[in-house]
C-alpha cells in the first residue's frame, strides 16, 4: 500500500482504492472540511501527477469526465487550497509525492484502466440535506428541492422577490463558477421554460454570487449534490485503446528499476522497499 501523510492531509492507495482524508491544520478549506473523507474507485481515476513548485509541491488526481459530480460541475476551476484533489506536499516530501504519484500511474497501467468519460457517477455525490452561504445568499437542498435565502448582502431586487425555491423536477441545470477578477463568482440554476438570464447575477433571483470568497465557502458541493441529482446524458464511449503485453511488461520492468534507485537514494526504507517490489511483482502476474 502506498501512503502519503502530510499537514494538507493523508492520501492511501492500496491497489483498488484511493482514499483521501484531508488535514486537520484550520488552514484547510471549508469545502474539503464540508466534504470530508472520500474514497475514490481505481475505475474512476483518469490519471495522477506530481507537480513539483519552488516551496514544494502538489500531489493531484485527475478524474475521469462523468465518474465525479464534484468535477464535473467546478470543471478544473477549484484550485488550492479548495481542490480536494489536490494534495500540497512539502519541499523535504518530494520524493515521497512523486512516489506515490507513479504508485498510481503504474497500477492504472497495468491494469489497463480506461480513461475515458463514464456512463455513471463512480463515486458518491455530498449527502443531503446540504447547505452553504457565501455573499448575498444561502443555498440549501434537500434532495427534493433547491432553496435560496438571501443574506444582509443581497441586493433591492432579491430582498424584494423574498426566498425562492423551487423542486428538483423542475430545475434544467446547475452552473457554479468562482469569484475572478471583477466577475462575480456564482452558483446559478437554470429553470425549465425560462429563458436564458439576461440580468447580472447580483440581481438573478435564481442565483447565490460573491464577490470576495474566491471559491464561495461550500457552494460547489450544493451544485455537485444537485447535479448528481438530475437526469445526466449518456457520453458516448470510444472504444478503449488496449495495450500489448509487451506494454505492460517494460512498465513493471521501468517501475521495479525506480524503486530500486528511490530505496538505494533513502526515500524508501527496506520494508517499504520489499513491500513495494512484491506488489508490482504480484501486478504483473495478474496481468
């Protein structure tokens, strides 16, 4: 089992499962403290990467289009500290990172792990009920249906159209996009038969906007639960390319000679070493 345990919190990947906690330290982000633990299917991981920076660097996971609610509705938008899928590894951790990160990257190899889009959600959407607030509202849902209250910061039109709900059946779509330069950041729902909205979205009865939270506090777990909720197109699926023996063969073979420099550098003890080096063995074999 691979495992990588730093202030931003743990990741463990033990071959069929990533798990993700996320740190205790009170810098983390309220959406990753809202979501909690999630445990990530090998069959929804597209890819994983270590992504090195001058003060450190990054540990993150790339899910594939329709496994996730989550990712599908922030779209690659989230970014540190809110992305749950991404983990900041300390400068002296490094190695560790990068471990971990080809850990994951050689088990999707061999077993020969789609990438494409899903046909279902692989992993669970935010339980309801589940509310967040961020600028001039309140955005709640039960699973039934959406309601928006508005904060002492909404503007004349929303105090005077009063708290909107409306039920699930009847909402269209779910759009959520982050707080950018002057643009506001939103989280809007669009209604079925009303016309596309013309107005700004601090004055969108349909829409909760903030213009300081970059990432508006928890409001894109409410969208992701409610997205999950809706009727989803089917992706078409193209066919998935199948790699040779010989392919996965030079994988094992390329991934046992960069354990034994990460074990002969220090990064990895004899006992991670030996465990590390049965585990590919075992891959091969299944293979």
């Amino acid at each position: 089992m691979a495992e990588i345990a730093v202030p931003d919190g743990l990741w463990t990947f033990n071959g069929e499962v990533l798990r993700i906690v996320p740190g205790s330290d009170k810098d983390v982000h309220e959406l990753r403290r809202t979501l909690g633990e999630v445990v990530v299917p090998l069959a929804a991981i597209a890819g994983m990467t270590y992504e090195p920076g001058r003060k450190g660097g990054h540990v993150r996971l790339r899910l594939r289009k329709g496994a996730d609610a989550l990712s599908d509705i922030v779209a690659g938008l989230l970014a540190p500290p809110a992305d749950p899928y991404r983990l900041a590894v300390p400068k002296n951790r490094a190695g560790a990172g990068e471990y971990f990160a080809d850990e994951v990257r050689d088990t999707l190899l061999v077993y020969q792990t789609p990438s494409g889009p899903c046909e279902d959600y692989l992993l669970p959407p935010p339980p309801v009920p589940i509310s967040a607030t961020a600028g001039d509202g309140t955005a709640l849902f039960d699973g039934d249906r959406v309601r928006l209250e508005w904060t002492g910061f909404a503007s004349t039109d929303k105090e005077k159209a009063g708290s909107q709900e409306f039920p699930l059946s009847d909402i269209a779509g779910v759009e959520w996009k982050p707080q950018s330069g002057m643009a506001y950041g939103t989280l809007r729902f669009r209604i079925k038969g009303e016309r596309p909205v013309q107005q700004p979205p601090q004055k969108d009865t349909r829409c909760v906007a903030w213009g300081i939270q970059r990432f508006g506090g928890a409001t894109a777990l409410v969208a992701a639960a409610v997205l999950a909720r809706l009727p989803r197109d089917v992706p078409e699926l193209p066919p998935a390319p199948v790699p040779g023996s010989d392919d996965v063969h030079d994988a094992v073979l390329r991934r046992l000679a960069e354990l034994g420099e990460l074990h002969r550098a220090g990064v990895l003890t004899d006992e991670e070493f030996t465990a590390a080096k049965q585990a590919v063995i075992r891959r091969l074999q299944e293979s």
